[in-house]
C-alpha cells in the first residue's frame, strides 16, 4: 500500500517501467529535410546541402530509436530515404549541368556571343549551337 508522498518500491521480482521515451525531434526534421530536398532538389542548395543534412539527422534518429532511446523509427529511415534520393537526383542533375556547360558546342557558342557586334550575329550563333546540338 503506498501512502500520500510516497513513491511505490516494485516487490522482488517485478520490474519498473523503462524509463519513458522522449520525443524524436531529429526523426522530424530528417522527414521534413528530406520533403524539402525532393521539392528543391533542382538546386543545389536545396537537393545536396538539405539532403545531405536530412541524411545524417535521419540515420542519427534511427540509430537512437534502434536503440529504444526514441520514437519514430520509420519517420527518420523515410526521411533519410527521401534526403538520400534527393542528394543522388541533384549530383546528377549537377553533372549533366557541368558537362554541358563544359562541352566544346557550348564554348563554340560562348565564343561567337563574346564576338558578336550585332542582334543578327547573335541569332546565328544560337542557329549554330542548336544545329550542332541536334547534329545536322
């Protein structure tokens, strides 16, 4: 019996709660960095730096909640899921991006742009690139 003030003492044998779980603040944000690095992962800012920021918080809170220290397991794996896809979709854009930009068509246009006097050069060296691009 335990009286007013007094904190009850488990009989021999029997266990005490565990201590009770705190919330998983890193699991939510990981879910809600990998959301946003899908929606932005156009750039490079939201696709590589919020993803790979979503990755880590998201392998952190699942490694904690693995280990019965937090809840939400499955929202920091999806969040990790999510950062990660998001990190590979920006690496990939960003290489096609450096590899057009670095491509002797688009320097060959860069040049004749740099030494057009007149709006009708211009246009001829955008018909050029794109018949190079195309390549007629």
């Amino acid at each position: 019996m335990v009286h007013h003030g007094q904190t009850p003492y488990p009989y021999p044998g029997q266990h005490e709660d565990p201590a009770p779980r705190t919330g998983n603040g890193m699991a939510v944000a990981a879910l809600v960095l990998g959301i946003a690095a899908c929606v932005f992962f156009w750039t490079v800012l939201g696709g590589v730096v919020l993803g790979l920021v979503g990755l880590v918080l998201g392998i952190v809170a699942a490694r904690r909640a693995r280990g019965g220290r937090a809840p939400h397991r499955t929202m920091a794996v999806v969040g990790a899921v999510l950062s990660a896809l998001a990190v590979v979709a920006s690496a990939v854009i960003v290489a096609i991006g450096v590899s057009f930009l670095t491509s002797d068509s688009f320097k060959d246009y860069n040049d004749c742009i740099k030494h057009a006097d007149s709006q009708t050069d211009r246009d001829r060296c955008a018909e050029d690139f794109e018949r190079d691009a195309d390549g007629n």
